[in-house]
C-alpha cells in the first residue's frame, strides 16, 4: 500500500501506540511519542504540542516512523533505536552492540557524586575511578556533576568506542578532567594504587541462568555486561571490590551496584577483603536492594 501524502499526528500516535502494545512494549505511549520525536528531530514534548495542535506528518516522515516503529515492535531498545539514552543530567550515544544505562543505576552514581562532594570540601581535587564503565554513564555523571578527576575503565571494544564518542561530546573542560583506560577492571590503573577518594562499579552481575526476561535485556543488551560469572554471578563484583581495596586510599569510599537479591552476598565479599571496615546495602527508587558502599580503613 502506497504511503499517503501526509496524515495527522494524532492519528499516527494511536496507530503507532496500538501497534506497540500488541507487540508487549511495557509503555507504548511514551515510545511513540519518542519514535515520533526522533524521526522529526523534536523532543518528544513539542511532538504532544504538535499533535494537540492538529499537525500533520509528511509522507517521508511516514516512511521513516514505519522502519522505527518495525524495528520497536520487534523489541529492540528504544535507546538503540532513538542512539541516545538519558542519563541524570545528560544524554548518552547507544546503539547496537552497547548496554543500556538503567534508572536504578542514576541511584548509584549519585551515592558516587555525594562521597565525592563530601571530599570537595577539603580543598583538594578528588581522584574517582569507575570500575566497567560501559558507555560512560557513570564516569561521565561524576566529570558533570564534581570537580573529579575521573578515570574510566573498560575492556569491551563496542562499549570502548561509545566511551570515547561521549567523552568527545563533553566541553573542553570537561574532558581535561577525564581519561578513558582499555583495560581489565581488575588489574587496571596499577600507577594509582592507594589514591583514590571514589571507586564506583556497575560491574555485570547477573547470576548464570537467571535469564534476563525483557527481549530487550536478552536479547540486546551484550552479554559481557550483564553475566558476572561465578556460581553467584559475583567472580567479577569479587574482582572488582578487590581492584577498589587496592586502588582507594586510607578512609576511599567504594560504591558497587548489584542485584537485588545479592545485598548480603555482595556485603559479605567485600567483608572478606582486610582493606574495607564497613559495607552498607542501599536501595534503588523501587525500594529494592541496589547497591553496596564501602569505606576503605581511615589512615
Ligand atoms: N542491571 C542489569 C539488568 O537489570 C544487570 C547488569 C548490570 O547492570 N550490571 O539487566
């Protein structure tokens, strides 16, 4: 069937947001509404401006909302789709091949932001590392929202190459304050041993077997950042935890995302390493066990 030369937004709305729902999209209203912003390079708020108004869509734009919405009705991420996903006060580039950032992790990276403003109070620069920083979520949050020095870490070339694009997009002072490191979260960062203020991780953690059930998750977002190996799923959380001992100084604090169902386990690794003098399980906004904060033995 031929496209037609144009047709109202509002139209377009309710067919694009049927069409998602039946296809199990958990909110198909706002995905239309940022499919529908993305192919006419508005924000999603002037699209619903738009549609009360009672403008049109042009046909070329017809054609690109149906290839969109095609490729959401067949479960890919939104943010995949749209190449940006927001984050805090900021927007990251995604696409195929790169893990998601989640709500519940803007959580964790603001526990990171709060130990590290603590210690801008003594006048010094606070050093910060993130530990398996994918994207850039959170190492970016702490360059935007401190005065850090940030260092991110990452192994995966896919995410590495996202890093770097959104590490580009920040301002020239900005990027003064970050370094991005190809390396293994574990061994990496030798030359900063016992300097420290802030480690901050979210590591992968899901344990084998506990397939993620959103297609979305399963089948999108790479393995590497979601499986954290192990029988718990811990073996790289446990790595990590130990990275932070070693690279925080003397009263370092260490921030870790996990599962909601590894708040003990996760206090009980860290409990393990001589370095660490406490460890506190947090929540996510849903209430739900989310993350761990650990400080380093003050010198
Ligand atoms: N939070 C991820 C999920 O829910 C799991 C992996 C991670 O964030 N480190 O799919």
């Amino acid at each position: 069937m031929p496209t037609p030369e144009r047709a109202s937004l509002a139209q377009v709305y309710a067919q694009v947001t049927t069409r998602l729902e039946n296809a199990g999209v958990p909110t198909p209203g706002p995905d239309a509404d940022a499919l529908i912003a993305h192919v006419m390079h508005k924000t999603p708020a002037e699209v619903r401006t738009a549609r009360a108004r009672g403008d049109y869509l042009s046909g070329a734009h017809l054609d690109e909302v149906e290839d969109v919405v095609k490729r959401r009705v067949a479960r890919e991420p939104l943010q995949h789709i749209c190449g940006r996903a927001p984050f805090r006060t900021h927007e990251l580039r995604v696409g195929p091949g790169v893990f998601v950032p989640r709500p519940e992790t803007e959580v964790v990276a603001g526990a990171a932001i709060e130990a590290i403003r603590a210690r801008e109070h003594s006048g010094e620069v606070p050093y910060a590392i993130d530990l398996c920083a994918g994207s850039g979520a959170i190492a970016l949050a702490l360059v935007r929202e401190t005065q850090a020095r940030v260092w991110a870490v990452e192994r995966d070339v896919y995410a590495l190459e996202y890093l770097r694009r959104n590490v580009a997009d920040l301002t020239e002072t900005e990027r003064s304050r970050i370094t991005v490191t190809a390396g293994d979260a574990r061994t990496a960062l030798d030359s900063l041993n016992g300097q420290c203020d802030v480690v901050v991780s979210n590591p992968p953690y899901i344990p084998p077997g506990a397939t993620p059930l959103e297609p979305e998750v399963a089948h999108h977002d790479p393995q590497v950042a979601l499986y954290g190996l192990g029988p718990d799923g811990l073996e790289i959380p446990r790595g990590v935890a130990r990275a932070a001992a070693r690279l925080l100084s003397p009263g370092g604090i260490f921030v870790m995302e996990h599962g909601q169902e590894q708040g003990e386990a996760t206090r009980a690794l860290v409990g393990d390493i001589d370095a660490f003098v406490s460890a506190v399980t947090h929540q996510d906004l849903a209430g739900r066990d989310r993350y761990l904060v650990a400080h380093t033995q003050s010198g």
